[in-house]
C-alpha cells in the first residue's frame, strides 16, 4: 500500500512568503492553484492539515498521501508548516506577488498567536472563499484550529478533526512537566547549543544523519528534512514550545460548545431540567452530524487519558473517541496509514454530499 501510495501521488511543493515570513505548502493531489483553475474537476472542497510542533511539513506527507488515496483522490490535502519552522533552500523560489496583503508582518510571527494568524492569512488569500474546509489539527495544530473557528466565522469550514489535542494544561501534563522548566527557562541556553553545535556542520552530514534517523523512524518523504538541524528552525520551535507551555492552560469550552454539533447548539437553548429526557427522546432519531471530533491517545503523555475523561464528562453528547491502537502522539512516525484510514472514515458522510 505504501508503495503504492509513493509511486502514484503526486505532492508538490511550494515556499511562499506568508506574512512577511518564508512558508513551506506541499499540495496532495492534481489541483496546485485552487484560485485560477477554472476546469469542471476544480473541486469543491480542502483539506487542510495543521502540523504539531516541530510543525516540519515534510514530516506529515506520508500522511497527507495515505489519506488523499483514502478519500479517493477526490480532494486536495494540503499541510503547511509553521512560521519560522521551514527554510527554504538556495536555489528554490519564494513566490509572492508585490500586492499581497501577506507581505504584511504579524507582530510575534513565531509564538503562538503568531502562528494562528498565519494560518488565518493563508486561507484567507490563498484557498477561495467559497471553497468548503476540513480542517485537520495535530498537537498544537487543534489549539490553532479552534481559534481559527473562534477568529473566523466567515470560513466555510464544515468540520475540524483534533488529533492528540493539546489544548489544555500544557504544562501539568507528563511532558509539560519537563518541557517547562527546559523551554521556560534554559530556553536561551538551547538557543545558543544550537547555533554552537548545529551550524558549522556541513550540509552533507547533516543530510546522513537526518536519513539514518527517518529509517530508524520507518518515514519515507521525497522533500527534505534538513530543517530539523537548522539552527533558526529549531530556536523558533523552542520559542513556539515556551508560549505553548505558559499560554495553553484553560480550555477554550466557549468555542467548544459553539462548534460541537448543530445538535449540541439546540441542546445549549433547552431548560437545564429537561435536558436529560431530550437526549432520551432524541436517542432514535437520525444521528446529526459533528462539526468537532476530538480523538484522544492512550499512550500519550502530552495529553493523557484523565484530558479525555475530562472533556467527556464535560461534553456527554460531543464526538470524543479514544484511541483503542496505541497510536503514539507522534502518529506521523510509523502510523500514518492507520490515522488516514479512520480520518477518512470519519469524514465518509460528510464528503459524499460535496
């Protein structure tokens, strides 16, 4: 299947200036310019993947590919990488036209709201208006996800997956615990490791041991890596990490309940008292669909089980699953694959009325 997957799909890569800042774009499927193409198979709808942090996009196109070929090759999947988090190399083009509002520089571009809006510029001029979104969200890639629908109601985003959704008490988690103090306060001690250490390494070892690693890994991409040794990469990641730790403490339950389901809104205007025999009388009616569906880990020390225990008590009636593979947080290395098989499952009904 792999195999299969990387003969046939073609991913195109792309580096554009997204707010003021060099972005990688690698695009799955045939449609690379969703603005000018005019033709009858234009599609009508995007799936669009927010990376974890690292958010290397290299890393997800296993991913990205697994899942185009399960929906289909219907619709486009495309993944963008984090502001600051891809380099691109000398002698690629930046495309950019001299008139586009994304010249424009977002104050912080690397920290955590920084990276919201530059996802937010991206879909703004870059995907149209009318074309309908999934959006899918990885790690830090769902806390960006929920404020993209809290800050743009406009988008026709008709349903967003959160995948080990770190969106909540960052730092009290297993991994939070020791990500804190190291990004919180060594973090400029690690900004200078890694300039000292990293950058006068040749390009060519590098590139060796970012082989060795991904074999290790069992990751086959055919775009480069060689931004998980670079220097100003890494110091942004480690930037992006320390606002992660100290700014993602409360979930954001407001934007929860808007988004949750067309059912869940109904439910919020019923009488407290009457809400139980609704859920009773509503328990044969046909199943309404989700907009949000989180998908908790099992195995997953940035977000343990007691987060998805939580968020069930919380929201009885939302769509929260809990992984029953031991898929790792870390899904892109090894189980991409068996993530695309179920992102697609999931999505079956909604894309069969597109």
């Amino acid at each position: 299947m792999d195999s299969e997957i990387k003969e046939e799909i073609p991913v195109h890569e792309e580096f554009i200036l997204c707010c003021g800042v060099e972005t990688q774009v690698l695009k799955c499927g045939p449609w690379t310019d969703l603005f000018n193409d005019q033709s009858a198979n234009r599609p009508k709808l995007l799936i669009f993947v927010i990376t974890g942090n690292p958010g290397f996009s290299a890393a997800y196109v296993p991913f990205v590919k697994a899942l185009y070929s399960s929906v289909n090759k219907r619709f486009p999947v495309w993944v963008i990488s984090h502001a600051g988090h891809a380099l691109a190399p000398k002698d690629k083009k930046i495309l950019t036209t001299s008139d586009d509002p994304n010249a424009q520089e977002v104050e912080d571009i690397y920290g955590l709201c920084g990276q919201v809006e530059h996802k937010l510029a991206f879909l703004r001029t870059h995907v149209p208006k009318e074309m309908k979104l999934v959006l899918i969200g990885h790690s830090i890639g769902c806390y960006i996800s929920l404020q993209i629908l809290k800050l743009a109601p406009e988008l026709p985003i008709i349903r967003s997956l959160l995948l080990f959704p770190t969106i909540e008490r960052m730092s009290e988690s297993p991994n939070g615990r020791i990500a804190t103090p190291l990004f919180c306060r060594f973090r400029y001690a690690l900004y200078v490791s890694a300039y000292l250490l990293l950058k006068p390494w040749p390009e060519k070892i590098k590139s060796l041991m970012i082989r060795k690693y991904l074999q290790m890994m069992n990751l086959q991409t055919e775009f480069s890596l060689l931004n998980m040794l670079e220097p100003f990469c890494l110091v942004n990641a480690a930037y992006l990490a320390s606002q992660e730790m100290m700014d993602v403490v409360k979930r954001d339950n407001e934007t929860i309940k808007e988004h949750l389901s067309k059912f869940f809104s109904f439910l919020k205007t019923v009488p407290q008292k009457d809400v139980s025999e609704t859920l009773k009388l509503c328990d044969g009616c046909p199943s309404v669909p989700e907009k949000l569906t989180f998908y908790y880990g099992t195995v997953d020390a940035w977000c343990p089980k007691e987060y998805y225990e939580d968020m069930k008590k919380d929201f009885p009636e939302g769509d929260i699953r809990l992984c029953e593979k031991k898929i790792p947080h870390a899904f892109v290395l090894g189980f991409h694959q068996e993530m695309a098989d179920m992102v697609a499952d999931w999505l079956k009904d909604d894309l069969s009325k597109i």
